[in-house]
C-alpha cells in the first residue's frame, strides 16, 4: 500500500498526532526533524537582534508554522511541538502508540536547528 497523501486519521478524535494511511515511523520521524528544525531555524533568524525581523517577526513565523502544518498534516498531523501532541493524546488512546515520534522528532530537529544557529552567528561574528 503506497502513501495515501491527505488521509483521514479515523477513529482518532481531537487533531491527535497518528501516523496517517501509508505514512511509515521513518517517514514521519524524518519529517518532524525536518519540519522543526525549519521553524526553529525561522523562529530564532526572526527573533535575532541586529538581523530579525523585528516588529514583523510574527508575521515570518506564522507563514513558517503555515507551510509547515500544510505539509505536515497529511503524514502525522504534524506535531513540531512535543506539548501539541501530549494535549490530545491524553483524551486519544490510539495517539500513544506514536506519540514518541512527536518527542523525539521535534526535540532532535530543535537541538540541530539551534546547532546550525550558532553556527551561522559565529561566522557572522568572524566577518564583521
């Protein structure tokens, strides 16, 4: 069975976080590291002092979140946030089975966006 794009969660209630028809834990596992070190890397390039965005920060964050969920729902709902995820589990016993890809996904894609961050802040240091 391939991947059904846009399928239906079933009987799950309340945008838990499940692996849609066809999604696999690889695939969805990929696509929260991938997604959340996106938005992250969006969130602190925005947020930056001497470079963001300043007052219009929420508005590149917002698009970020947009394409981001866009993309996102069709494979696992997309969590990029471990506290999205736990809210509606807690009233969908059918969301724990994955719920570790909504811990793991976004905790690593976040620790390598704030790694590449730090790396992009340093060589910007180094050239002014």
């Amino acid at each position: 069975m391939g991947f059904d794009f846009g399928g239906v969660t079933g009987s799950n209630i309340l945008a838990s976080n499940v692996l849609q028809p066809g999604a696999t834990s690889g695939m969805a596992l990929l696509m929260e590291i991938l997604f959340t070190f996106f938005f992250v890397l969006t969130i602190l390039g925005a947020t930056d002092e001497r470079h963001g965005f300043g007052r219009f920060a929420g508005i590149a964050i917002g698009i970020a979140l947009g394409l981001v969920n866009i993309v996102g729902i069709p494979v696992d709902n997309c969590s990029v946030n471990p506290a999205r995820s736990f809210g509606p589990a807690l009233f969908s016993p059918d969301a724990w089975g994955d719920f570790w890809i909504m811990v793991v996904g976004p905790l690593a894609g976040a620790v390598i966006a704030v790694l590449a961050w730090n790396a992009i802040s340093a060589s910007r240091k180094a050239i002014e």
